[in-house]
C-alpha cells in the first residue's frame, strides 16, 4: 500500500483519485464521542474487512456543517451526515442557502437516525409541551460547525407550540459539546442522539439528578403539522427501549436518515466496492454500532437528497436494490 501525507491544513484529510483512492477511503465524521464518529469507525472496520483492497480510516473533523464543503471539493472521500443536512447542502438552501454543495454524490443510508430533545430528569419535564413550565431556563443554540441541529431543535419546539424566544440560549460550537453541556451543567435544554457514546457520558454525569430523559412529541395531527413544517425530512417515531439513556418509558423522539456520501470526482472502482461492502454486511458493521441493526438493505438506495454517485449506481444495480424516486 501507498503511503499517504496528509496535509496539516486539512486536519489529516487529503485528496483521493487514481491509485490512492483505490487504496484508502477517508469518512470524515464528527468530533469523537459523537455518535458520527462511532458510526465511521464501524464503515471503516467493515470497508476495511470486506471491499477487496480498500483500507477506511475514520477521521473525525469539526462537524458535518465544515466538512461537508471539504468533501464536496474533493479533499476528503467521504463524509457523513443527517439526510435533512445533505439535502440542504446539495441544493444550496436551509442551512446551506447561497452555499450550495453541487459535486455531493450519494452512497446511501446507513440507518435510520434516532434523536430528540432532551432535558434533565429532575426538573421533571416529561412532554414536548411540558418545554412551557421550562420556560426561562438555557437551551442550547447555534452549533456554529453543525447548524442543522438548531433546525432540529426549532422543529421539536414547534411541536409543542413552544420556541426559541422562551429560553436563554447557550451558544454551542458543535454537536457533541451542546451534548456535554447539559452533563456540564452549562444547559438544562439539548438536542442528543439516542445511544451516542457522548449521551451516555451525559447520563452517567448527571445520575444524581436522575439522568437525563427525552420529552414525548406530540403526534397529534396538528403538532405533527407544525414539526413537517420545519423539518421535512424527519418523522415522529416511538421508541420503546427503556434501555437506552432518557428513555424512562415509550417515548415519541425523531427519526432521520443518515447517510454516506462522495463527491463526483471519487473513482468509480472505489465507490463500487465500499456501496457494496456496506449494503451487504449488516451483521459486521452492527457488531461495531448497534445502531447499524437498524440498517435495512433492501432501503439502502432509498433516499435522494442528491445523485448518486456512478460506481453506487453499478452496485445498486447488481444487487437488485430499490432506489428512491
């Protein structure tokens, strides 16, 4: 194998065509401890076992939010992020208006991502609409390297008729630090990814206080309205694991997709073989992330939130998968 330099500027990062990108695929993730990181150091593993070849290094950046344009120029292979995020990225609106992201390239879904707002469990707020007896306290806001969250956030205060302007906010810089701030003690409001390894953290931090525990969204016709509205690619789904950290019982939290992508200068043999080796080994990449039982592989080519890449396609193809319309 090739030995690789990395630029320092790039934060380990670089550019991959011809032979080196036969060799190493690089999935840019959130920061560690995030749930992102975890999940691309279980691709990796699996790329690294199972596409003929190919060596997948996880290399965690800032947040989705700052690498995606680094993806999108080239200067990393791949790259994750939440289905909403992609979409906006790609076409240049949401969070990413006047910034489109044109060379994106989708591989596919990796799971369906579970998330939700959360507080801490001894203020005793249970419901999406007990947010109004909250009213005052500090929420997390901003989250400068990944700005989606915010959207979320925005979307799951609308399903209790609540907003932003009810809370202090407490500017975060990413994902996982709006996370860590409410084990901190730095927030009383965040948004955290059910079963991320920084959740966990989080819950153990705030034992004396019984955790922390996610609010039950409201599925009622009307609120489920006001939550699609500003989140059009996200659904209210029950999650019934009471093992999971903040789920006390049954509750309504928010599933999205989250996906892998490329960009359309990747070579086609390297894009091929990882969409293959990800489609195919279920079993492998869930013995690293448990998240990945989730991954259907018969949905795998399902989401659209840009073209996918032609050496995806090639795999797609021979193995018969549906793809979105």
């Amino acid at each position: 194998m090739k030995t690789l330099t990395f630029a320092p500027a790039l934060v380990g990062a670089v550019a991959f065509s011809g032979v080196a990108a036969a060799q190493v695929a690089v999935f840019a993730t959130n920061p560690q401890g995030s749930l992102g990181y975890r999940t691309g150091i279980a691709v990796a593993k699996t790329v690294t076992a199972k596409a003929d070849g190919i060596t997948g290094r996880p290399q965690p950046m800032g947040g989705s939010t700052t690498y995606i344009p680094i993806v999108n120029r080239g200067e990393v292979g791949f790259g994750f992020s939440n289905g909403m995020e992609t979409l906006y990225a790609y076409k240049g609106t949401g969070t990413f208006k006047g910034r489109a992201q044109p060379n994106l390239r989708m591989i596919g879904r990796m799971f369906p991502l579970r998330t939700g707002i959360a507080t801490v469990a001894d203020f005793g707020a249970r419901s999406i609409h007990d947010l109004k007896k909250l009213k005052g306290k500090r929420i997390t806001s901003k989250y400068t390297s990944l700005s989606i969250i915010e959207t979320f956030i925005e979307g799951a205060l609308a399903n209790g008729n609540a907003n932003y302007s009810m809370f202090k906010q407490v500017p975060v810089s990413g994902f996982a630090k709006g996370i860590f701030a409410l084990g901190e003690g730095k927030t009383d409001i965040s948004w955290i990814s059910l079963g991320s390894g920084a959740g966990r953290k989080v819950n153990t931090q705030l034992r004396g206080r019984g955790g922390f525990v996610y609010l039950d969204m409201d599925v009622s016709p009307a609120a489920k309205a006001r939550f699609s509205k500003i989140m059009p690619a996200a659904k209210i789904v029950l999650e019934k694991n009471t093992k999971m950290p903040g789920i006390t019982k049954p509750t309504h939290i928010v599933e999205i997709d989250y996906v892998l992508f490329t960009h359309k200068g990747m070579d086609n043999e390297t894009a091929y073989k990882v969409t293959k080796a990800l489609a195919t080994n279920k079993a492998h990449l869930a013995k690293s992330m448990g998240a990945f039982n989730r991954l259907n592989p018969a949905t795998f080519a399902e989401p659209n939130m840009a073209p996918y890449h032609p050496g995806a396609l090639k795999a797609i193809k021979e193995l018969g998968l549906k793809m979105g319309s």
